[in-house]
C-alpha cells in the first residue's frame, strides 16, 4: 500500500510547516551529534528549512537531503555548497552502501508505507558506528488544561484518518520496535516537551498549528466519515476559546530515538 502524505502540500501547508520548523528546529538541532566533518542524511527535507540549518552545524562536511514530493523540492533552497537535494523515495534511497555518518529524519515516518523498510535502507547507507537520529509523533499525547472534549473526539479520528491513508499518527510509540526490525542493535528512546501556556509568545502557534492540521484535513475527515464539517467547526472554536484563557496550558511530547548501525 502506498501511503499518502496527510496535510498535502498547498501553500497553506508550507507556511505551517515553515512556523512548525520556527517552533522546533532548534531543539531538534542539538538532540543530532553532529561535528564539522559529517557527512549527513536527511529523510523528508520538505521545504529544506532544517537542513540548511544542520548544514552549516557541518562545515566541512556534506547534507544530503532526500525528497519525495517534487512540490517540496522546487521551494527547497541550497544555501551553502555543502547541501544538495534529490528526488527520491527513502524507501530505496539512491545511496552506497556506508556513506554516511548521521542520518535523521522528523516528522517522516509517520506518513511512509513501510517504516521498516526505510530505516532498513538507513541501516544499509550509515557507516558502521553511524546513528540514525528519528523525532516523531504519537498526536494522542496531546493535552490540554482546561479540557478541550471537542478536539479530543475530532483529534482520535484524525488518527484513524492517517491509518486509511497508509501512515501511523501513533508512530512514536513503536520507535524501538521498527529499529530493532529493521537490524540496528544500539537503541536509546527518549521524548521532547512541548509545554506551552497563557502569557508564552509560542502558545498561539501551537494551538494555531493545530488548527491548520484540522482544516488540511477536513475534506478527508469528511469523506470518510469520520467527523462532519459541524464537529470540525467546533473543534477548532474550542481551541479558539482556548486561546483566549489568561490559564490555559497545552502539553506534547515528542518521541525520539537514536540508533547506533553496529
């Protein structure tokens, strides 16, 4: 089965993406072990916002940055000699056999049809002592205070949703099983906080980027009935209303691996 990519690729999409990348490159930068000299894979480089970041972490060394959707890859700039970009499918990635020393991949595997398959390609193109670092969802470890029911319902069934359409929204609870699938042997499991709340400048692009994920996703929650245009609406009111408390708190947690290719 071919998955396919949830949010789409319109240009409401990118600008969320591009606010998605504000909100967490940073962090996602340090969690990589990266020197001067590495050479680096990136998995699904979308807009290629985090790889130019990484590529100047490497100076001396080289970012490979592998993209499926060729919409993505015509807005994907190089802006230093040592980034490169290619169309392809990480699934058969069109790389030698221990080429390079890091790989990673954020917010990819979650939409890929067969996850194990792409990290056995990881496992195949990492040099021997070589990590494979993965940052991704499980979106139910979503929370809010005050309760928000409303997104909650419409939340699970965007879940379900990402299941039709060949991809796993709870990917990150099984971040150790695929790696070990998939033959690495040194695995170390970690999570990343989101914690936002009133009075914080990163609470509103939270909350909004959540909206955006339900309103790309509307027409397919619609079609497969999985929620009416009504539930929707008041889904994204509720988190509205949230946005207007002076005591309101948003919790997420990133799941996060790093795999040694013994």
């Amino acid at each position: 089965m071919k998955a396919t990519y949830i949010h789409g690729t319109t240009k409401s999409e990118q600008a969320r993406l591009a606010k998605l990348n504000q909100l967490t490159n940073d962090s996602f930068v340090s969690f990589l072990e990266l020197t001067n000299t590495s050479r680096v894979l990136e998995l699904g480089s979308g807009l290629g916002i985090l790889a130019s970041e990484v590529a100047k972490k490497v100076p001396r060394g080289e970012v490979w940055g592998v993209e499926y959707s060729t919409d993505q890859l015509k807005l994907a700039k190089s802006e230093s000699g040592n980034l490169r970009f290619v169309q392809a499918d990480a699934h058969h990635l069109p790389f030698r056999d221990k080429t390079f020393d890091v790989a990673y991949s954020r917010y990819v595997l979650e939409h890929l049809a067969d996850p194990v398959r792409v990290l056995e390609e990881v496992h195949r193109v990492l040099k021997p002592g070589g990590k494979m670092f993965v940052q991704e969802n499980n979106i139910l470890m979503c929370m809010f205070d005050p309760d928000c029911p409303k997104f909650d319902r419409v939340w699970s069934r965007f879940a379900i949703l990402q299941s039709r359409l060949g991809g796993d929204a709870l990917i990150g609870k099984r971040l150790f099983r695929h790696f070990k699938n998939a033959g690495f042997k040194e695995i170390e499991l970690s999570m990343s906080p989101e914690i936002h709340h009133s009075g914080q400048s990163t609470l509103s692009p939270w909350i909004m980027n959540l909206i955006w994920i339900l309103e790309g996703g509307r027409k397919g929650l619609e079609e497969e009935e999985l929620a009416s245009g009504k539930e929707i609406d008041e889904a994204i009111n509720e988190l509205k209303s949230f946005l207007e408390r002076k005591d309101a708190t948003a919790l997420f947690y990133w799941n996060r691996a790093i795999a040694t290719r013994s």
